[in-house]
C-alpha cells in the first residue's frame, strides 16, 4: 500500500486524536499545524494569568483579620471607628434611616472635622452589616476589595471607608441625594413621574457603569443589576452600588459554571444562570434589559398584583418591543406620551435583543451605550406635554429637618410630612394644551393603527 501524502496523514491523526490531546504531539505535522500549537501557548498564558490575578484576591479573602486591617489601611481607604460612625449617623437614629437592603440597613450621616480631625464636611452613606457569619462577612469585604482597591469610575459608587471594629462590618459611601431608581420608578417619593429625557440619562449612565466592569482588566460580573442598585446624585448622575456579588468573571464572550447557590434578585437574573449556573458577562446584559424595560414600562419586572398574564414583565411586554406600530401600549403612561416615539423605538430595540434567550445572541454593554447615547439628543419629536415643577432637593432638606425638631426625631411622620410638602409644591398645568396635542397626533394616524389603539 502506498504511503499516504504527509498533509492527509497529520488530517487524520488530528482527527482521530483522543480528545483534549495536542494533535502536533501526535505524527508528522505541517506548517499550518505548527501555527496553530503556536497559538495554543499564548491562550493558555493568558489563563494562567488571569488565574494569578483572581487567586490574589481570593488570598485577601482569606487573610487573618489582622493582617486584613494592615493590607486595607495601605488601600488609601479610611478606617472609621463605631464610635465616629455613631457620631456622625446620631447613634444610628431612626430618624437617619435611609433604607434596607440585602446587606442591612442604611443610614445617613455627616461628617465633619469635628469628629473625625481633618476629614472634609461632607453626608454619607453607612452600610450596617446584618449578615452575620462568613457570607457576610464576605458580602463586606467583596465590597471593599473592589470599590475600595480595583475598581473607580465615575457611573460606581465611591466608597469612602469602612469600619472593621470586633463584629461590627459598616461601609461608608458618598451619599446619593436622589435615592435609587426603584424609588422614582414604583415608589414615587416626590409625587412625579422621571421625565423622558431622565430615564435616558440614567440608562445610559447605568450602562456605562456595567461596561466598564465587563471591559476591565480582569473583568467583573456584577450579578446582581436592578433598579434598588442603581442609585442617582442631585443632578440624576446614575451610579452602580451593592457589590457584595460581585464575582471576577472569564473574558469577554466565555462563560463559567459558579458550584455555590444561584444569587441575585428573581425577576433580574438570566435564564441561563438560573436553569445551568453558567454565569457570563452577557448575564449581567439580560438583568440591564430587564431595568430598561422597567424604566420603558413603569412596571416592576415580577408584580403579583397584576392579571396572571401580566404578572413577569418580560414574558408580557417582549412581543410589544419589535413592533413600533404597538410599543405604545406597554410604554409608561404616567408619561403621558411625552418622549420620542423614535428614540423609545430604538430603545426598546435594544431591551429586546438584551433579553434574548441565547447569550451569545445578545449585544455587549459597549455596543448598548453606542446605540442609546444618540438618543439622549433626540427631543425634536417630543410632544410638549404638561409642565411639572420639582421641588428643589435644599427645600425638602429644609422643610424635614424644621419638622424633625417639631416632631422629637420620629422618623415615619417625617416621611408623611415631607410627602405632604412635596405633594404641595408639585403643580401640574396647561392640561387642555396637552390633550389637544394628543388630539392632533391621533387624527395623523392610519385607521389600523387607530383600531389597534382602541383593541
């Protein structure tokens, strides 16, 4: 039998060589074979690589706790004290409470030299532990390995210090004047709706934050996007918050299987990573597509107190978000047709193919903020609706401290009465010139478009 030409032979022993072998170790080999276990290093050094950068952060994990405090104290960081913290939060007054997470409870505080010698007057934010044993104690320390030590951009949320006193874990942010997403979103604390342009704003914002995180060094999944997490400065600068988990994540367009209990929030989190553990960047892009469609909707992403139909945001709303001719009918109506019907047309392009059942199929968070940061300059089609006037943030501030001293420091009829004070200030006019707007943009429709308004 003849031999066979050297070019088949190496085909064949690569092809029928045990799986997971180097077909170059196996026979001859050719030049293109020879280019391809040249690549094969350089792929494995970048793994190994990555895996000596995520096995450093896990051994800051698993530091005793002194030599934890020295390696945190070279961070930059400050490390306060629960008697400054008690100090500065009114011994953690009710009347401070912000809110409450999975983490524990937020209050407000204020610093300034006074209690601690040189510090900058400035509100913050403290975190208190409630988790007691090593998940919290995790849940703290992932937050400040990466908002304290890896991670700063201007769409994170700045940790500032934290406590590390006998039991007591507390993180201490820059305070967030406009409260979370959610807040605007379902609880309405100021009686108004987010106009158009805002909701923009924040999800650009938002996105930014997350792409950053996938396109880091040593890339970051946050695994748990949501509107609580997205917390808003004065001026609605958007703002990631909550790393407790955080995971480092593979590169760009791989995936992984975590062998620990699927975390994250019901209603934002991947189908994939629900069903198999596989956990990827692209996790983190359906949870962003899950927000968007809230902010798009006005609608919580699970809300039992609705028709049965109705009930998963994504299962009732997706269909709606490829169709222009339709979009209006899942669209928030507390905005009262104020928005551009192209820029919420394309913005519900991109929630839809976010929310997409294959991973892979769905868009990078870069290539989300180049298709939603256009949009914040389209306001040439905006219907002129009806004008809202906002309190201004040192009103409130005013108005609820006069009647915190009225009221001894209880916080709930603080809460009522600043409700009561925003309610007030809150004027909405020129409602006929609104309707007649409305009025005119409906004659211009198609008669199928009409009847499909009124089905």
């Amino acid at each position: 039998m003849k031999a066979l030409p050297r070019r088949i032979k190496a085909f064949l022993l690569r092809c029928f060589a045990p799986h997971g072998a180097d077909p170059a170790a196996v026979g001859d080999h050719d030049e293109t074979t020879t280019t391809t276990t040249a690549k094969t290093p350089s792929r494995r050094t970048e793994k190994r690589s990555m895996r000596r950068v995520q096995s450093s952060t896990a051994r800051l994990r698993t530091l005793p706790l002194d030599d934890l405090s020295r390696t945190l104290a070279s961070s930059g960081m400050h490390a306060f004290t629960l008697a400054e913290l008690r100090l500065a939060t009114r011994n953690f007054s009710r009347s401070n409470f912000v809110g409450e997470g999975g983490f524990g409870p937020v209050y407000k505080g204020f610093l300034d030299d006074s209690i601690v010698p040189g510090i900058e007057p400035q509100h913050v934010a403290v975190k208190y532990l409630e988790v007691e044993g090593p998940d919290g104690h995790r849940q703290w320390l992932a937050e400040v390995l990466y908002l304290g030590m890896q991670l700063s951009h201007p769409h994170l949320v700045k940790l500032l210090g934290y406590c590390c006193q006998d039991r007591h874990r507390m993180l201490v942010y820059e305070f967030m004047a406009r409260g979370s997403l959610e807040d605007h979103l379902f609880k309405n604390l100021l009686g108004a709706t987010l106009p158009w342009a805002t909701r923009l704003k924040i999800a650009v914002g938002a996105a930014k934050g997350l792409a950053f995180l996938h396109e880091a060094k040593t890339p970051v999944i946050y695994r748990d996007f949501k509107a609580s997490n997205i917390l808003l400065e004065e001026d609605y600068t958007a703002k990631l918050s909550d790393f407790g988990l955080a995971k480092e994540g593979p590169m760009v367009g791989e995936s992984c299987i975590w062998p620990s209990t699927i975390m994250g929030t019901n209603g934002y989190a991947a189908p994939e990573y629900i069903s198999t553990g596989h956990l990827s960047a692209r996790s983190d892009v359906y949870s962003y597509g899950v927000v968007l469609l809230e902010m798009l909707t006005g609608r919580r992403s699970l809300d039992p107190q609705r028709r049965e139909r109705e009930q998963n945001l994504v299962d009732w709303a997706r269909p709606y978000l490829r169709r222009p001719d339709r979009l209006h009918r899942v669209m928030d109506p507390s905005l009262e047709g104020s928005y551009s019907e192209k820029a919420a047309e394309i913005a519900a392009m991109v929630a839809h193919n976010c929310l997409h059942s294959v991973p892979r199929s769905r868009p990078t968070m870069l290539e989300v903020v180049e298709a939603l940061e256009p949009l914040l300059d389209m306001r040439a089609d905006v219907p002129v609706g009806a004008f809202v006037y906002t309190v201004p943030l040192e009103v409130l501030n005013e108005r609820a401290e006069g009647s915190r001293e009225k009221d001894g420091g209880h916080g709930a009829t603080v809460k009522k009465k600043t409700s009561l004070y925003a309610d007030n200030a809150l004027q909405r006019v020129d409602r006929r010139r609104y309707a007649s707007l409305v009025a005119r943009k409906e004659s211009r429709r198609s008669p199928r478009q009409t009847r499909d308004r009124g089905a």
